[in-house]
C-alpha cells in the first residue's frame, strides 16, 4: 500500500516520540489501546530526561493520545502551559483479546505470525477482536488532517505508541504499511521530523539521547 498525502500547508516541525516504559511493557503484558496503563518509576524519569532535554524548544502544541501513559509522558510541558490535546486517533492499535494478557510462548507465536502476515502485505486483516494496520492508518488520517490543518503551529510535540508511530510514519514518509516494523521504537524514543510544505522528512531517528544519563 501506498498513498500520497494531501496536507497542503506551510513547513512545519514534528517530535513525535513514543511513551515512557510501564509495568505492562515490563512484564510483557499486553497493553493496546484498551489498556489505560500508567507509567512506572522508571517510565517517569524518561519522561522527565526528555523535558529536561527540550524544554526549551518552542512547542505552540502538545498532541498525545488518550491514554494516560501518553499523557503523563509529556506532563512537564503540559505543566509549563503548552495548549494541549488528546486525540482518539493517536491511540495504540486495539490488540483485540490479547489486551491485558501475558505473552506466553503461545501468544508470541500468534503475534508473530499476524505480524508475518502484515509484512506480507495483508494489512487489512485485524488481531482477533482488535484492529488491523488499515483501521489504525484510517483514524491516524483524521487525526492527522486536524493536527497539520493549524498552520500557526510550526512546532509541536506528539505522544503515542509504538505500533501506532510505525503506522504513522509510514503514513507521513508514504512508505507501504507493510514495512512498518522498519520504524524501530524503545520507550521515550523520539522522531523529529521536518514537513517541507510538499513532504515529510526524518531527522532524528529513534534517538534517546536524552535519556543516556539514566
């Protein structure tokens, strides 16, 4: 799959990072979008390292998805005043029945193979009871369109999840969904990226810089 954007707008500067760790992402318990996990302490140090690295940079917005651990990932800009939104769209993809449960040697095998299955192209099929690659990269859309709509906003941080930003960045950088697992992510990782006014381009990489003091 491959699609051309259609933002029309001046240039623009993106951090997107991912959230700070939990005891979900710990234990290796499945999270999703139906999991409204919190940080632990140590995801609340990233958050705190990544403040301490871009506090100054000029945010006019700070976007994140529903989900707590989003939020409390970027709490000390929210704190500071940064107008704030939580967009639907940006949550994690729905893991269906797999939410709140361990991966066992079970489990791993199924997700491994649905994510062969999404490298091989069969992006539109959903996780039993979840959501698929396609439903995620559609409300991402939506959300999307409402987010670069705001031309006044030439800086802004974005919050969300590991599967979502893969999605996402396959949306922005109009790669095929099925190469998402090329964007690797770890906790409090963060993406910069550079909109042009005809493209997206990455300068900074899942880089956690900020939290080698950790």
């Amino acid at each position: 799959m491959r699609t051309k954007n259609n933002y029309k707008l001046k240039s623009k500067k993106i951090y997107l990072i991912r959230h700070g760790q939990t005891d979900y992402n710990l234990k290796g318990i499945v999270q999703g979008s139906g999991v409204d996990s919190s940080l632990n302490a140590t995801g609340l140090a990233q958050s705190s390292a990544f403040y301490a690295k871009y506090k100054n940079v000029p945010f006019d917005k700070v976007y994140t998805s529903q989900l707590q651990r989003s939020i409390q990932s970027v709490a000390g800009f929210i704190n500071d005043g940064k107008p704030h939104q939580a967009l639907e769209g940006l949550n994690e993809i729905n893991w269906g029945t797999r939410e709140g449960c361990k991966i066992t040697p079970e489990e791993d095998a199924y997700y491994h193979q649905v994510i062969k299955w999404w490298q091989e192209g069969k992006v539109d099929f959903p996780i039993e009871g979840g959501e698929s690659p396609i439903d995620v990269y559609n409300r991402q859309k939506v959300a999307m369109e409402e987010i670069l709509s705001n031309e006044e906003e030439k800086c802004i941080l974005i919050c969300m999840h590991g599967r979502a930003m893969r999605v996402l960045l396959c949306q922005l950088l109009n790669y095929p969904l099925h190469c998402m697992d090329l964007f690797e992510h770890t906790n409090l990782c963060l993406y910069k990226l550079n909109y042009t006014g005809s493209m997206f381009t990455i300068e900074l990489f899942n880089n956690t810089d900020h939290l080698t003091a950790l």
